[in-house]
C-alpha cells in the first residue's frame, strides 16, 4: 500500500501546520500528515516550517526563536492566506496532537537547521510521551544528529533521514550511520529506481518529497516507492 502524507496539512486549502490545515487534511481522509517543530524563546514547541514569520506576517519580524509562545500567539498567521482564516496563530505541538487521532501516521520533522534548538530533542520526546504517541509516527530531519539523540531518548523510534542534495549512494550512507532508519526522505526530483531499490533492500520505506503533480506521483509509483509527500489533496487522499 503507498502511503501519502499531507505535506503540513491541506496547505492549498488552509495557512500550513495551522489547526485548520490539519482539520482539512483529516476531513480528505488523510492517512499520513507531516508537520514541522521549532522551539519558542521559552521552550516551547510550535508547528511552523519557516525560521522567520515574515512570510506569515510582514509585520513579523526575527526568528520563531525571538519570540516567547505568548507573543507567538499574539500573531496574526491566516490573513496572509485569505480572509476567512483572519486571526489564526501558529498551533503548539500539544494542540494538533489532541486534533489528529493516534490512527494516522504522523510525520514530525525537526527544523534544525540553520537555527540550532539545543534541548529540541528532549521537549519533543517528553511531549510525545505525555501525549502517548511515541507509535505511529516518524521522527525525520535535515539534522542527522538530531534524529541521533531521539534514538538514544527513545531507542526503536522511527527515524526518517532527510536529503535535500544528491549524494553518492545514500542507501550506504543510511546504514553506516547505526541509527535504526526506518525510512529515506529524498528529494522527488532524483529518486530514481535504484535508489529505491537499493534503500528497500536494506528494509529502508522511501518517501520522496514534495510530489504535486499528478504525472511524476504515478511515475514515482511505477518505481516502486512507498509513498510521498504531498501538498495536493488528489494525491493524499486514499
């Protein structure tokens, strides 16, 4: 069975990693969503892919880091989207996971780079563990060091390792890490078969990201992955 994430929510029909973009993921029946974490001034996490808020709000200045989640919640992040969204925050990790049921795959990825949240790791893995959702889920990031110390947080969590650049076979690069990989995340416009192939024959799934258009999902099908990430709800609706 391939399965689909919703890339930040239903992105296309509500402001990304907002409540609303996930309850619009949910209402297409989403099987898998995926989401990203940063860290508030005071250690909080909230569901936002950006380092800045500037594309959310132009009157945002500085870093997620900048900001304490109280003053985070005072910003206006659906407005820049359209109208009926005016006056949506970013959401805290503990609201979208009282909102997206234990049933669906949850993809966390870590935003940990350029920006380094020391303790990141920590916060995450406490909050899943008080939401009671350390199953079901992938842990990815850019940060392979990242994904490292959630392993020795949480040894046999899922780990998905993220590539942006081609690198040379980064099936073999997978296992000499000695994290326990669950999956390789590559980016869609080099995933190729072999790669495929070779990642799954060391018991890698392969989620390429972010297939939008419907001849290159079908394509990538046809080469055998197992799913990927998706901003079209035609894609990540079963």
């Amino acid at each position: 069975m391939v399965l689909n994430f919703a890339h930040r929510g239903s992105l296309t029909e509500g402001p990304e990693n907002t409540l609303p973009a996930m309850k619009k993921a949910l209402e297409h029946g989403a099987k898998a969503i995926e989401l990203d974490v940063q860290l508030t001034k005071d250690q909080q996490l909230v569901v936002i892919h950006d380092h800045k808020l500037t594309r959310f709000n132009k009157n945002a200045k500085g870093l997620v880091k900048d900001y304490t989640l109280a003053e985070i919640k005072e910003i206006d992040v659906g407005s820049s989207f359209s109208d009926e969204f005016a006056g949506t925050t970013l959401a805290t990790l503990d609201e979208i996971l009282e909102v997206i049921p234990k049933e669906i795959v949850l993809n966390i990825e870590i935003k940990n780079i350029p920006v380094i949240y020391e303790g990141i790791e920590e916060t995450l893995w406490s909050c899943l563990k008080n939401h009671q959702r350390l199953d079901n889920l992938i842990i990815s990031s850019f940060d392979h060091v990242a994904l490292e110390k959630m392993q020795r947080l949480e040894p046999g969590i899922p780990l998905g390792l993220l590539f942006y650049y081609r690198i040379l076979k980064p099936w073999d690069y997978a296992r000499q890490t000695g994290l326990e990989i669950t999956s390789i995340h590559p980016h869609a416009g080099w995933t190729d078969k072999q790669l495929i192939d070779e990642c799954q024959k060391l018991g890698y799934q392969v989620y390429p990201f972010t297939v939008n258009k419907m001849a290159q999902y079908h394509q990538l099908v046809e080469l055998g992955v197992d799913g990927v990430f998706s901003n079209n709800p035609k894609i990540f609706t079963p």
